[in-house]
C-alpha cells in the first residue's frame, strides 16, 4: 500500500471542521487553534487550526477557507518534538512525510521550495513539515496524541526490519541531512534512541 502523502483539503464542512470518513471510523481526536505550518523550508504561513483525528492530521488556514493541508498516518513516516532555535526559530513539531516515491534527488527538493515559495507547491513532493503553535507550551500534548492515533494505523504490510512505529531508526535519522542539522533539538518518544547513542568512551 502505497503512502498518499501530503494532499490539499479545500472542503470543509458546515462547522468549519474537516468533513470525517465516518464510513471508516474517523473521529476527532484533538483540536488545537493557532497554529502555524511550514512545508518544506518555506516560510511559516498563517495561523490556522489543527485538527487530529484517529486516521489523519489536518491543518486548516484561519483565513482562507480554501485552504488546508492533511496527511494520513500512514504517511507520516516520523514526527518529533524541535526546540533547538538553530534548526528552526521556534518551538515545533517536525514530521517527515512519506509520499510512495522512492526516488527522490536535491533537485526534487529545489524545486520543491521554489513552489512552496510562489505558493504553487506540488504537494506530492513536500517531505518535511512543521507545525508551529502560537502557544509552545501546547507541544507536548500536540506530541503525545500524535502517537496514539499514529498507534492505531499501523503499516498494513507490517513494519519493515529495524523500525518502530512512525519513527526511522537512528541510522536512519541521522543520515537525514536536514533532520540531522537539528538532531539536538529533537525529541523524539522512542526508548530505541536512547539506545542508539555512541558512549564517548567507545569512539
């Protein structure tokens, strides 16, 4: 089964919320008002509302009902906590997004930010995203019901050898060239990374 990746959401329904897939069992599970996102290394956009349901994360601008962001926990293929200011100006969430595709070289990422930057992004190429609440405080909530919905899909094939749920394995993380930039910042809820530290003594 093949990743969907980030995708618009221009509908809405009557309340403002996103329209749930009730066929599928989806249902709310955290609602939090401003908060900003950022795709890729764009800018931060405008406030909006996250919402968290038990299949998907969906972001939805304040002042364009037009516009909204959401991808499935399936894609999500790791999300962290950030507050190290040198990798990004404020407290956030960091997620890596998987969209089925492989194949994927520097100039994917040029171009990537050269759309995001005229505001024509091609969403199927977005790997990385923030989400930035107005409050910081908020994160660790924001976090913690991030992994229990992520919990409740998991990878219909089975996880792959050597990874948790929703999160790379360390030498995956570290050979992350932008993930790696703010490693320090991160933190991420996996007992596996506290393993996966080099004692000093050992080098």
């Amino acid at each position: 089964m093949k990743s969907g990746g980030l995708v618009a959401v221009p509908n809405r329904g009557g309340d403002g919320a996103p329209i749930l897939d009730e066929a599928e069992g989806e249902s709310f599970a955290m609602l939090q008002p401003f908060v900003g996102i950022v795709l890729g290394d764009s800018d931060a956009q405008e406030s909006g509302t996250l919402y968290i349901t038990t299949r998907r994360l969906v972001w939805l601008s304040d002042r364009d009902i037009g516009k909204g962001y959401a991808v499935d926990f399936l894609s999500l293929s790791m999300h962290a906590i950030s507050r190290d200011l040198e990798a990004y100006p404020s407290p956030c969430v960091y997620c890596q997004i998987e969209n089925g595709d492989d194949e994927y070289c520097e100039d994917d990422e040029e171009e990537e930010e050269d759309e995001v930057a005229n505001g024509d992004a091609n969403l199927s190429k977005i790997r990385e995203m923030r989400l930035v609440p107005q409050d910081p405080a908020v994160l660790d909530n924001i976090f913690q019901v991030l992994c229990e919905c992520a919990a409740l899909n998991p990878d219909p094939q089975g996880e792959r050898e050597g990874e948790g749920e929703w999160f790379f394995n360390a030498e995956e993380v570290m050979a992350s060239e932008n993930l790696e930039r703010g490693m320090e910042g991160l933190e991420v809820q996996d007992s596996r990374f506290e393993d996966a530290e080099e004692d000093p003594e050992d080098e």
